[in-house]
C-alpha cells in the first residue's frame, strides 16, 4: 500500500546521497555525468 512512499522516499536519499558526494568529490560528477 505504501509502496510508492518508501520508492519515493529510495529516490529521495539517492539524489541527496549524490548531492552529498558531489560536494566533495567533483570528479565523481563529471564520471556520472
């Protein structure tokens, strides 16, 4: 029933966890993207 909550929420700390790492580690980004 709230399985597209807790989606949601994985998709949410993914982009955060990816924000985080991007702060510190540019070289990272530039292989992502």
């Amino acid at each position: 029933m709230f399985d597209w909550f807790n989606d949601f929420l994985s998709a949410k700390i993914l982009l955060l966890n990816t924000f985080h790492w991007s702060l510190f580690s540019p070289f990272t980004v530039d292989g992502l993207f």
